[in-house]
C-alpha cells in the first residue's frame, strides 16, 4: 500500500482525469483515513475487455495501491438492455447464454490488472434478479423524460428520428441503482458515462445516502487514431489478444495517437512524453508496444516480439511461423483462379471487401511485389512459392 497525505493522494488519484465530482468532498472524505469504496462496472457486451477499459482499470488500481475497495461490479443485468452511451442507434439483444459466456473471460482478464485480494466482485443480477415489475415502476419515476434528453445522444437520436426504446430510458436508473445498493463512495468511468454517474448521485441522495464522487477518465482513441476505442466499431485491442498481435496492433496506430496511449495506459509523465517526442517516431512507438507486451505477459516475450517484428520489417526475413495452403486445397482442381477469391478461400479475411480495400491501398503484396489487381488469375505455383503480405502484420504462402 502506498502511504501518502490526504493531498498528495488527490493529486496521485486527479492524473489523467477528466471530471471530478466533487474535489473537495472527495479531499475531505481521504482525510478520514477510512478505506472508501470504489465502484467500477463492465458490461459483459462481447468476450474482451479492451485497452480502452484499461484507462479506467488503471484508475482503480491507483485506489487500490493506496488502501481502498475496489468494486469490480459485472453488469451481468443491464447488459440484457444494453448501455446507450455514445451510441446512436439501440444495441443489439443479448441472450443470457451470450452474456453468460461473456462473462466468464471477464475476471481473469481484470486480474491482469486489478489485485484480486483487494477486489470484491458483485453482478448487479443479485439484486435486479429480485425486483418485480412494481420495484421497476418505483425507479422509473425518479426519473422524467425530459432529464433523460438532456442527454446528448438521446437528444440528437430523438431529433433525427432514431428510435429510442423505453428500455434505454431505464439504463441510467439501473446503473445508478447499482451505486445506492452497494453504498459506492466513488464511480469511475470513461467521459461518455457522466451522465449516468450523476444519476447515481441523485438516487443516493434520495435514499438518504451520502453521494458519490464522480470521477471520469478520457477515452482512448482507437486503432484508427479517430474515434474511440470500441468493440462494436471493431477497432480495439484486447486484453486477451496474443502477444504479437498487442505489438503488430500499436503499431499500427497513427503517430500522433500513441501519446495518448503513453499517457493513458503507461501513465508516463508528460515530461517523459517530451522527451519521447524527440525519439524517432518509429522507435518511441517500438517502445510503447514494448512495454504494454511486457505489463500482459513478460520482458522476454516483449522483447522476443520486438526482435521478431525487427527480423520481418527492418532485415525483411519472413515469419518463420507463416500460415501455408496448399494450391488444391483452396482452388480445387482449378488450373487457375482470380487473385481476390484465391484470398477469399484463406478464411484470414474477414470478407472479400476487405481484400480490395487492401489492394486498393496498396496494402497487398505478392513475392514482395505491390497487387494492384484483384481479378487478375494466378495459376498453380510451379516456380516456388506464392508469398503474400498482407496489411502490416499478415503474411502467407501458398504452395502446389
């Protein structure tokens, strides 16, 4: 445990925040010297948890090592609505059997990061499980429609005619809910949860509980360097992703966005971020994938994947470790097949407008010469293999 006055502690815990609801209640409630109880809370939506929940993740951690509870709260209920942050449209519906599955990964995913001694885990099913339709009337009135399109998503959804369900209304209450159970002294979250954060505060304060501390993290931007990090938007990196492909995937984000990613998920100081700055772009970036390799797995696996990436890229050696097909195996007993569906048949695409993206960006190479035509035929390989490069990371071959 890091032992630090009440206002060093606030200045530890104020790094890389964006709200904070309010500062000097929280100062005051660190001078109690009383652990507080800190609530943090994932949908289990897909599978992964991401870097972009890493930023808040971290955040938790920064409790944990001075003395507080962390609650890792699953929202194993509200995932059956679907969180409408951000979004412009309704979610998909999950089953419980999907949310299920999803949740099993969850844990020993946050662990990576978190300190299971110090986290009391809960889903929010102990208790929505119990109330019945009357309970849910009950917290629908504390709440008007009028509040709920102040809302910036729900107000530019509700003037260009997107439908908005009556469910999604109900989302903010149930996470609010969440705090007034669980008597939460702080909620963290990304800058795209704000608003539900301040429900928890008006609930408690209804139920005659003292309210909670609002604290938001800047989200993180994606692989695409514009729009945040999001499983929905496919953009991600995962915290359950291998170890080559956390490397291959930083760098592949655009320069100027690794900053963020230094500053958010390495908590590197803006002196040092300075000072990265005047690195060459590609080694500051080797750098960072480096370590976050190293923060999932080991210094030896990141330096192994950074060698591994040096010997394909700088010294332009191919990947021992390449897939291979077989000639027959994708074109049958065709003599010749266009480029595009020979791909295709790979299954590493995810579709064929994918591999003309590629090929239009002139991303796709083959015997390390650029592919401009994706309907051109390529015959049955009889002097030595097709080798094929995809994208950054993606290489191939193809034999007889």
């Amino acid at each position: 445990m890091i032992t630090k006055t009440p206002e060093a502690q606030l200045a530890f815990l104020k790094q890389n925040t964006e709200h904070l609801i309010d500062e000097a209640d929280l100062l005051e409630r660190l001078k109690t010297g009383k652990p507080l109880k800190i609530k943090f809370g994932v949908d289990p939506t897909r599978p992964d948890l991401t870097f972009g929940h890493l930023v808040v993740f971290n955040k938790l951690r920064a409790f944990q090592e001075l003395g507080h509870e962390a609650i890792l709260l699953i929202g194993d209920y509200t995932t059956l609505i679907g969180d409408p942050s951000e979004r412009s449209s309704t979610r998909p519906v999950l089953t419980r059997k999907d949310i299920q599955e999803n949740t099993k990964t969850y844990l020993s995913q946050a662990f990576k990061i978190l300190d299971k001694d110090k986290t009391t885990v809960r889903y929010n099913s102990e208790w929505f499980g119990k109330m019945g339709f009357e309970d849910c009337l009950i917290l629908a009135r504390k709440m008007t429609v009028a509040r709920m399109l102040e809302r910036d998503d729900f107000a530019k959804r509700y003037t260009g005619g997107s439908p908005i369900s009556i469910v999604e209304f109900l989302y903010p209450l149930l996470q609010g809910y969440d705090s007034v159970v669980l008597e939460a002294d702080i909620e963290l979250g990304g800058t795209d949860q704000l608003f539900n954060l301040l429900v928890g505060r008006a609930l408690q304060k209804e139920a005659g509980q003292k309210e909670q501390i609002v604290m938001t993290s800047p989200l993180l931007v994606g692989l695409d360097g514009v729009q945040k990090m999001s499983k929905s938007l496919g953009n991600y990196i995962a915290f359950n992703d291998s170890a080559k492909d956390i490397f291959g995937k930083i760098l592949s984000i655009p320069d100027e966005a690794m900053w963020a990613y230094y500053r958010l998920l390495l908590l590197e100081s803006p002196e040092n971020i300075e000072q990265l700055k005047a690195s060459h772009p590609m080694e500051a970036k080797k750098q960072l994938a480096e370590r976050l390799v190293a923060r999932f797995f080991d210094k030896e696996t990141s330096i192994a994947e950074r060698s591994a990436f040096e010997n394909v890229f700088s010294k332009k050696q191919l990947p021992e470790d390449m897939p291979c097909f077989q000639w027959e195996t994708l074109a049958a007993k065709a003599s010749d097949m266009p480029l595009i569906d020979l791909l295709a048949a790979t299954s590493l695409f995810p579709s064929k407008k994918e591999i003309r993206r590629l090929i239009e960006q002139g991303a796709m190479r083959l015997n390390d010469e650029k592919v401009t035509d994706g309907h051109v035929k390529l015959t049955l390989p009889t002097d030595g293999d097709y080798i094929f490069h995809a994208g950054k990371r993606t290489f191939f071959k193809i034999t007889a």
